[in-house]
C-alpha cells in the first residue's frame, strides 16, 4: 500500500501542476484582446499606441476593402475600399477597451470626413472596427462621450469588423528605423524623416486645437 501510495502521488501532483500551467496559459490568452482603428496615417497611430501601458503589440495595416492582401500603393490610389488602420493588442487585465477608445477619439480629428490633417482621401477616413455586440457597444459609448466633450459632431463611424491585412514590412514601427531613407529634406533615418512628416502634416497642433489638455499623446505647449 505504502509503495502504490508513493507511486500515485507524484503522478497527482504532476497532473496538478499540468492543470495549474494550462489554467495560466488560458487565462494569460483569455486577457489579450484585438481592437482596430483607423486613425489616418497608420505610422502616427501605431507610435500613439505603442505608448500606452496594458497595450501589447500594435500592427499597422488595411482593412474594411473588397481586395485580398491589398499594397499600400493600391489602398491610397483608391479604389480597394481599404482604409489605413492599426490593429491593437492589448491586456484587458491591465487596460480596457473604454479607455483604449477615450484615447483614440482624443488622437484624431474626427470631426473631419475627408482625411486627416494633410493626407486627403478615404483610405485616411476614421473609424473603429468593431467585432462583437459588446465592442460595439463600448464603441459607440465613447464616440457619444467625446462628441458631448468636443462639443461638435463626430463623423467617425462604427463599423463592423472586417479582414485585417498588415502591411508591408517598410511601414511596422517606421517612426523608430534607423534605416536612411531620401526624403525631399535630404537623406534621413526613416526615425528621422517621420519626425518631420508629423510636424509638418500638422497632426499634433490640430489635435491639441481640438482637444487642449485632453489629448493624450501631444505635449503641452509643444
């Protein structure tokens, strides 16, 4: 009896351990969830997000189209129904959607149909992309909240989800390449070059105009 006994416990407490190491990984995978939006240019999105502390992993890329696997030169031609978004991971232990949404709304224009800032056209148009009742939910719950902040009417719409698709390898995390790229200004770090293209697109001083101290990612007074 004393030798099953020895046998036997060694095996439940493997098997409890196994159990305890399936329940963590489940738990750590139920808590990562995906949101995405559209912010226009998906390079000044993804450097925002990226920031933000509970946010795992933002993909810059394409959705809401009719065309499979779209490039960048399709998608701002025109024409594929694609806009320019980011997809965000995030730890929903650590970081809800709400809060995900407060900031998005505060990091746009979205009082404007026709672009953002200096890029014009529909596939640098707003949106949130919405995959679930609930995300809806939540979504159109911080749209009303910032409309009733700004005081003007909101033109981001809510959408229902669609195909994610990243884009090209060139555009990840482009606001931190060393990479030299030649720009109109010169040879620059692709770092470098993106620097000056947010400034001079005007994206930061339009925001704080419509939002002052509200808005997340734009230093007072900058």
């Amino acid at each position: 009896m004393t030798f099953a006994l020895t046998r036997i416990k060694p095996a439940i407490l493997a098997v409890a351990i196994a159990f305890g190491l399936f329940v963590e990984c489940t738990e750590a995978q139920a808590a990562e969830r995906n949101i995405v939006v559209a912010g226009g240019c998906f390079w000044c999105v993804e450097s925002d997000f990226e920031r933000v502390q509970g946010v795992t992993d933002v993909v810059s890329g394409y959705s809401g189209g009719t065309v499979a696997n779209p490039t960048y030169r399709q998608v701002t031609r025109g024409g594929t129904g694609h806009l320019e978004v980011v997809q965000i991971t995030y730890d929903d232990s650590q970081i809800s959607l709400d809060r995900i949404l407060n900031l998005f709304f505060r990091s746009i224009d979205p009082t404007d149909a026709g672009g953002q800032f200096c890029d014009r056209g529909f596939s640098y148009s707003t949106a949130v992309f919405a995959a679930t009742p609930e995300e809806r939910q939540i979504a159109e719950k911080a749209k009303s909240e910032a409309q009733r902040a700004l005081g003007q009417t909101i033109v981001t719409p809510i959408l229902d989800a669609a195909a994610f698709y990243p884009a090209e390898a060139y555009h990840q995390d482009y606001y931190r390449q060393q990479e030299i790229v030649l720009t109109r200004r010169g040879p620059k770090t692709k770092a470098e070059a993106y620097k000056f293209y947010r400034t001079a697109c005007g994206r930061d001083a339009r925001v704080q105009e419509l939002w002052g101290s509200s808005a997340p990612f734009v230093k007072t007074g900058s």
